[in-house]
C-alpha cells in the first residue's frame, strides 16, 4: 500500500527490479483494478521494474466521495504515487481508458513533475474527449436511461445480480472484447466490472462524461506519447487515437480490453517509449 497525503491508501503491485533507471507504471481503466494488467506486467518486469496500482474506489484501494471521483484527483492520487513508490528514475505510464485520463490530468496539474520524471506515456483505448456523446457506446437514450438507473438504484440491482450473472458476462464480451476473446479474460473482466457496479461505476460516471483533457494533452506531447486503440473498440473510435497528435497505433480483431487482448503488443510498445532512456 501507498499511503496519499489525504490518508488514502493505494493498493499498488510491484514486480520487477528495484534498481532499474525505468519504471513502468500501469494505470487501470474504469470500474476495473490492476489485474486488467497482469499479461503486461509478466512480459515487463524480467527488464524493468513495474508497478500496477488501484485507483481510488477501486480494487483494494481506499473509497472515493462524491468530492473525490473526478479524473482531477485520479492524477493528482498518480503524480502523489510516481513521488512516493517512484522516488528515482524514469517513468513510462500506460494508461488503459480511464487511467490514461488520470495520466493527462496528471500532465495538467503536476507539470513539473511529468516534464522532470516521465519519459512517455501510452494511451491505450482512451477517449479524447469525454464520452458522454457516445455515452459508453450505448445508443444515447439507452445510454441516459442506464445512468439514471445506476444512480438512482444500483443498491436494488446489486440484491438481484446472482439471477443475471450469464447475461451480464455475455453483454460484457460483445461490449468490451473483439472477436473471440479468452473465457478467462472475459470471466476476469465480468469480475472486475460487477465487482464495482452500481456504487463506483455511478460515482466516477460523471467525472467521464466530463473528461476534457486538452491542457494535459499540451504538456504530454512534449515528450513521447503513443495511442492505440483496437478496430473493434465500441468505446473509442479509431480516429481518436490520431487525434492525441503522437503516434497512433491500431489493432486489428481486438476490442476495448486491450491489456488483456494484446498484451505483447503493449509491452513492445511500452519497451520502444521506454528506450528513449
């Protein structure tokens, strides 16, 4: 565990070698943990020195309030973690939907910080803008419709969730996977997903839909920065990976969960920022 300045502990995983000069560290996307990393976090530690954490509200983190589910926190709770489990070196972050927010806001707000110790980031199936246009890729009424419902009765869902356990996990493949995905990396995710739905999934939605990031964006390209995305990702469209201004990256047959779909590309991806040492 990490201990934050405001008493919030992060759950943090570290692999890998102490004393390499680069730190890899992997920021998880919403409503999931730092499990969604480990096929990268095996491939990369034997080289670098790795750390995969929970975010705020989720995993085995400490909670979040209505005042501290917003992205703004999530990279200040980054820039706190780099400083305290990161005291030396470099760092190559990489980012998966919601963490790659919480990796911009970090560039927006602790400047300084990203221009003295970060080598790069990797922007993996992150919006470039908030994504209450496409509201989580649900047609907008649905959409609308799904978030009310998750305010307003998630804790009456939650007491009906074993009876719809084989549906939910079904509606996650097609949602979150491209075609074909491993039983286990959707049972994992169903996993992930339901473990914080309604109360975390309804906390941190506003702070989605309103995810701006164009100042971050502005001190993150100063150094190298890559954004991939999977051409079968219902949540971000291919376009906006172009759209961060680096080098953009699209993968084929693949989906939104791309941590677990195609951990080998990421890790090649990570390695290429991280040579830049």
């Amino acid at each position: 565990m990490v201990r934050l300045e405001d008493g919030t502990e992060l759950n943090v995983l570290r692999a890998g070698d102490p004393e390499s000069p680069v730190t890899v560290v992997l920021a998880h996307g919403y409503a999931l943990d730092h499990r969604s990393w480990h096929k990268v976090v095996e491939r990369l530690s034997p080289e670098f020195q790795v750390i995969a954490y929970d975010h705020r509200g989720h995993g085995r983190s400490g909670g979040a309030s209505k005042e501290t589910a917003t992205i703004d926190q999530l990279g200040e709770d980054l820039g706190e973690l780099i400083e305290r489990a990161v005291p030396q070196g470099q760092v190559v972050i990489a980012g998966h939907s919601m963490g790659g927010m919480a990796a911009l806001a970090m560039a927006e707000r602790r400047p300084r910080l990203f221009r003295q110790r970060v080598l790069g980031n990797v922007f993996v199936s992150t919006a470039a803008s908030g994504m209450s246009e496409t509201s989580l890729a649900w047609p907008k009424a649905v959409g609308k419709l799904v978030r009310e419902l998750e305010r307003a009765f998630g804790p009456i869902v939650r007491a009906v969730r074993e009876k719809i356990e084989p549906a939910k996990t079904a509606g996650l493949r097609w949602w979150l996977f491209g075609d074909q995905p491993a039983d286990e990396d959707v049972d994992l995710t169903a996993d992930m997903v339901w473990g914080h739905w309604p109360e975390t999934v309804a906390l941190f939605r506003p702070a989605v839909d309103r995810y701006d990031r164009e100042a971050g964006l502005t001190v993150a390209k100063e150094k190298a920065l890559v954004a991939v995305v999977g051409d079968e990702d219902r949540l971000v469209p291919e376009s906006d990976a172009v759209k961060f201004g680096g080098t953009s990256v699209i993968l084929s047959d693949a989906g939104h969960m791309l941590p677990l779909e195609r951990p080998a590309e990421l890790a090649n991806l990570i390695r290429e920022v991280a040579a830049k040492a």
